[in-house]
C-alpha cells in the first residue's frame, strides 16, 4: 500500500492542545464495522462492555525526558535540546537532539536549567558517544541507574508531542495531565493516550460490573511521533520499543478468551504488545523484549476484540493500524465524521471505541 493512501485533511482548530476536564467526560465515537456510528461519552464505556469482558491497559509511566543543555567544547558553547528516545543501560540512552549536526562523538553536553536554576548545570552530564544513521545521539550519562532517573525527573520536561509543543509550552498542569492514572513503571518519552481518558471512577464502574483490567507494560519512544518517509510501505520500519507481559497476565487473558469474554486493547500500545505475543491460534504468551510490528490493512489479529484509541495524524502508522482493525472505508468514513461533528484529536482529544472488522 502506499502512503498516500491514508492522508486526510485535518484543520487546525481539531487539535486539542488541553484534555477534557473530567478525563471521561472526553468524547467517545463507537465505531463497528457494518453499523451506523454513534456518538458517546467516555463515561458511557460501561455501556458497550459486559461482565467478563477485560480491557488491557499499558501502565508505562511517562519521564519528563525533554532535556535542555550545553554543548562544550573546547572554547565553543552551543544550547542544544535533547528528547530521551531509549535507554540501552544504566547510563545510556539514545535520544533525538536539536541541532544534531553540531554534535559529534566526544562532544560533552551538561543538562540543566539555566536562570534560576544555574547551579543545576553539570550535575547531568553526558557525553556524546555515537551518531546513528537516523539521526540519533547515543549519550552516556555520567550518572547511572536510580541516581540518573532522579536527575532526569528534577531536570527534565514533559515530552509533548511536536504538534501541541509548537502552540503552547509545557507547564506544571502537564505533569499531571500527561500521565494515565494507573501509571507504574518509568520509561516512556511519550504517553498512552488513549488511558489518559480514564478516571479512578471509571476504574471503579467497570470492576463492579465484572469487567476486568489487566496492565502490560510497553515503553513508548520518541520514534512515535516520525513521520513515514517512505511512498511505499513495505519500505518502511518502525522503531523498536521494549515491552512485557508477565505470565500470568497471559494466563488470565487466555481464560477470558476461553470463557467467550472479548479483550479491549486501550491504546494501539496495548495492542502491538498483545499482537506481538501471541500465536496464530490467538493464545498470548509471556513477552519479554523489544517489538517492532508494523500493523497495516491485510494484517490478520490474533488477540484483541476491541480498540480503545484516540484519533491520529494523517499519514502516520496509528491511522494505519486502526484501518487495519475496523477496515479502511470504516475509518475514512469515521474520521470525516469525527471531523465534521468537532470532535477533537491527537494526545489531547477525544476517543473512540472500534470493534474488530471480520
């Protein structure tokens, strides 16, 4: 398939540069293949599910991985920003960094504040250890381990994505917003936005009307928000992000399928997870590793019933997956809908619920 294939035009004015307050009070379009869609609320969820059905949710904790620092070297100084993309080891991560080609290995980059916070500067130093043909840095940081991520966490900025940071800049309110409220464990530059929806209340409806959760953990990189630069698809690879399922999350979700329950992926994180561990047959095994899938239409799923997801950039590997689940014509007809009625889109916007195409 070619790229072209799933462009759009999006106005300007859709892009929610602030989330709904309630987080469910969002919008929520209900999308099933061969039906009229419909327009509901987040807090309707509970509605469109029944007891025995189990949502799969990502408990990645978003760092605030944007970086602001000094390159040195020599007499010459240059201010340069980073974006943590992975970590490789205690003190390694890879990272997209502005200007790049003012780096080269060697370089040494002290993060920190500048004003208030100068004497912050050269307590997160790191030094340029290689270019990648991508365009990342690889940085080794002088600290390591737990003292790293601290420093990372007083230091850094939330990561939004380009299309909210370029209108307005991360404040205190995005600590808090850019985070799902079930969040556990450190490593995403990015957030699942699709959980951002959910609300301790939600949470609480849902489990007394026997709806189950299960949490997996895929930590989202940078490499989410590159555009596709390939015309043709089968040119394309994605960025490889680490991710687990532990066995008896596994377990469970292999009896909820064997009990005639429906599995709902919240956010296409949850879903390339569950996809890239499960068998043909649709029995999910533990996962432990890196993924990389690159779902589009032809794909065959093997785990998931449903798709709980925001709405996505023309053109981008998200909108691709989910023409692959609900069926192409389905989507095209969900997102001119979703455009006329002012719904709202990317991290920030509303959502939809899609049931898997046959």
């Amino acid at each position: 398939m070619k790229l072209a294939d799933f462009d759009f035009h999006l106005p300007e004015a859709s892009i929610a540069l602030r989330p709904s307050i309630p987080r469910d009070s969002a919008r929520l379009l209900l999308v099933r293949p061969g039906e009229p869609l419909a327009d509901l609320r987040v807090s309707d969820l509970p509605d469109q599910l029944r007891a025995g059905d189990v949502l799969v949710v990502n408990d990645t904790r978003v760092i605030p991985a944007r970086l602001k620092g000094v390159r040195a070297r020599g007499d010459s100084r240059v201010a340069v920003e980073a974006t943590l993309h992975r970590q490789l080891a205690a003190n390694v991560w890879t990272a997209f960094m502005r200007p790049g080609k003012k780096l080269a290995p060697g370089d040494r980059i002290a993060f920190g504040e500048t004003g208030d916070r100068a004497c912050l500067l050269g307590g997160l130093d790191a030094t340029v250890r290689e270019k990648g043909e991508g365009g990342e840095i690889t940085l080794a940081f002088d600290l390591a381990g737990p003292d790293l991520m601290a420093a990372i966490a007083d230091r850094g900025m939330m990561p939004l994505p380009p299309y909210i940071a370029a209108k307005r800049t991360e404040d205190a309110q995005d600590r808090a917003d850019y985070q799902t409220v079930y969040a556990a464990e450190d490593g995403s530059v990015a957030a699942p936005t699709a959980g951002l929806h959910f609300t301790p209340g939600l949470l609480d409806r849902l489990a007394a009307m026997g709806v189950g959760v299960e949490r997996v953990t895929l930590h989202v990189g940078a490499g989410t928000f590159l555009p596709v630069k390939t015309d043709d698809l089968s040119d394309h690879r994605m960025h490889a992000e680490w991710g687990e399922i532990d066995p008896d999350t596994a377990s469970r979700l292999n009896t909820v399928r064997a009990r005639g329950g429906r599995i709902v992926c919240v956010g296409t994180t949850s879903l390339r997870l569950l996809e890239s561990a499960a068998d043909p047959d649709g029995t999910v095994r533990p996962f432990r590793a890196e993924t990389a899938i690159f779902i589009t239409p032809g794909y065959r799923f093997r785990a998931a019933d449903g798709l709980m997801t925001n709405f996505h950039l023309p053109k981008s590997t998200l909108f691709m997956l989910v023409s692959a689940f609900a069926g192409v014509e389905t989507m095209r007809q969900a997102y001119a809908h979703a455009i006329e009625t002012g719904y709202r889109f990317y991290s920030y916007g509303d959502s939809s619920l899609l049931w898997r195409a046959a």
